[in-house]
C-alpha cells in the first residue's frame, strides 16, 4: 500500500508540472485573470470618456495609456498592478485602442481587450487554455460587432 501511494505521488507530481499546475491553479488563474480583466474594462471607460468625442490619438502607445491612467484612474493600486504583473501592449485601433497583457514569464497572450465593448474584455485566450502568441489579433472587427 505505502509503496502504491509513492507512485501515485510521483504521479501527482510530474502531472502538475506538465500541466502547469503546480506553480498556479486553474482556479487561482480565473480569480486573477476575470478580476483584471474587469479591471480592464473599467480603465476603457475612464479612457474613452477621457477622449469623449475625439479619437484616441493615432500614436496611442503604452507609454501614453499608462501616463494617462496614472492622470486620470482613482484606484492607482489596479494600474501598478497590470504594470507590474504583466507585459502590456497598446495600438491606437479605428478612432479606439487594443490593449493586450502577455505573460512575462511565457510570452502568451492572456487576454485582449479592443475597447469597443466598454463592459467586457473581447479575446480571453486564457479562458480555452490555448497558449496563444504575444501578438495582436489582426481581425478584430468580428470582435466589435
């Protein structure tokens, strides 16, 4: 019996790092990644109501998302905390802006949020567990109907 539960450990073990498992949960993921990506959405409102009827400059870039939620957003704890848990990319996109956040570790796209939909992120690669590349989804308009 002591000898079955040995294996069934190595088992375990072996089972969580390949999946992943061992280092974060599924469910520890969900948590994180649908609290951020509320998150998300909220800064797309504070920025498209910044730019109320213009359009989000075309040089909108990272550097300028991040400089004006640090103006603009009243919970400076969520804006460190997309800042420093994840790698972040911002375009300008048809008079909006498409924010992506990647993983540092492993260059996945975790979630993309195309700001035309104000109450909820467009593309959640992370929801499918398909590791999807860091980059931005270049048919985005489907996303936005």
């Amino acid at each position: 019996m002591r000898r079955f539960a040995v294996i069934m450990l190595v088992f375990i073990f072996f089972g969580c790092i390949h999946n992943g498992s061992f280092s974060v949960s599924n469910e520890e993921k969900e948590k994180e990644y649908s609290a951020t990506a509320i998150t998300l959405s909220d800064f797309s409102m504070k920025i498209m109501a910044h730019y109320h009827l213009l359009s989000v400059p075309n040089d909108f870039d990272t550097k300028q998302f991040f400089a004006l939620l640090e103006t603009i957003y009243p919970d400076q704890t969520r804006v460190s905390f997309v800042k420093s848990n994840y790698k972040v990319f911002v375009r300008p996109l048809d008079g909006g802006y498409s924010v992506m956040l990647c993983d540092p570790k492993t260059d996945w796209k975790i979630m993309e949020d195309l700001s035309c939909h104000l109450d909820r992120v467009e593309i959640m690669p992370w929801k499918s567990n398909v590791h999807t590349p860091c980059i931005f989804e270049s048919n985005w308009n489907p996303y936005c109907e």
